[in-house]
C-alpha cells in the first residue's frame, strides 16, 4: 500500500502528457498559461501577505502575545481552559508556522500524551489561520471589504479552542 504514493506524482504526470496527446491539445502552451496566471494571483496577493507577515512581527517583537496571555489566564483558569495553550490559541489565526512552532514547543515541554499535549494538537488541527485565509482568498479575489468575515471566523476558532478542550477532557 505504501508504494501508491511512490507512483502516484509520475503516473499523473503520464496521464496528463497522454490525454493531452490524444485531444491534440498544446500541452506547453497550457503550463505557459497556467504559469503566467498563477504569476498574476501572486502579485495580486502579495500586498496582503506582505502586511500579515509585518504585523505577525511586529505584535511577536512587541510583547503583545504575552501580555495578552497573562491578562487572559484568570480567566481561563476560572473557565477550565488550561492557560498553556493560550498562546496557540493566540498566534493560530495569525500566523500558521508560528502557531506550529508553539505547538512544537508545547509538546516538548508537556508530551504529546498530556492533556496538554493533546488539547493544542486537536486545537492546532481544528482551528484556521484566519487572517493568512482571509488575505489570500480575498486579495486573490480582489474583495476589499472583509464585512462578517473576520467576525464570524474568529467566534469560529474561539469555538473550537473549547471544544477542543471538551472534546479532549471528556471523550
């Protein structure tokens, strides 16, 4: 079963290089096109992710993720939410690697058999990189106005960093 995805890339390849064949199709001149529009939705999106990748920074260099994380322990601590977790919770709907790289340091501190452990691997994997989403799709797309969408997703990840913790505690 494990050698599929050995043949997988190449017998795609093959196919697509025959299909092509067989309808008389300009295979060079599709990858040119292809090639030449995913150029286009790059610099259509790069102002965007420029701006995420400046301000991820910035609020990492300010402090902002750790004063927020010591305003907001009472408060998970009251509720049953482990404070470790907040700063996953904090940098997942800004930055994906960040929120890797402190999923990373959470295992190695807690276990990934912790309740801990296990608790930021299902938030880490439930939840969105929000705004990175929102700044390729919409500047892809050339939305300006976000409107609900912020919004809406970020109730949404605050959700699943709950049922994360539920999910976790009591199945």
């Amino acid at each position: 079963m494990d050698k599929i995805g050995i043949y997988a890339v190449p017998f795609v390849i093959v196919f697509i290089v025959v299909f092509g064949a067989v309808k008389r199709v300009d295979l060079f001149e599709c990858f040119r096109e292809g090639a030449k529009d995913g150029i286009t939705s790059l610099i259509s999106v790069a102002p965007s992710l420029i701006g995420l990748v400046i301000a991820v920074n910035m609020l990492s260099a300010s402090g902002f993720f750790d004063i927020m994380c010591s305003l907001l322990s009472p408060v998970c601590n009251a509720v049953g939410i482990p404070p470790e977790i907040l700063p996953l919770g904090l940098i997942r709907p800004v930055s994906g690697s960040g929120s890797f790289a402190v999923l990373s340091s959470i295992l190695e501190t807690y276990g990934p058999d912790s309740v801990i452990g296990r608790i930021a691997s299902v938030m880490a994997g439930s939840t969105e990189t929000t705004f990175y989403a929102i700044a390729v799709y919409y500047g892809a797309a050339g939305i300006k106005k976000s409107g609900y969408t912020v919004p809406a997703a970020l109730i949404a990840d605050f959700s699943s960093m709950l049922i994360s913790v539920l999910t976790v505690r009591y199945i």
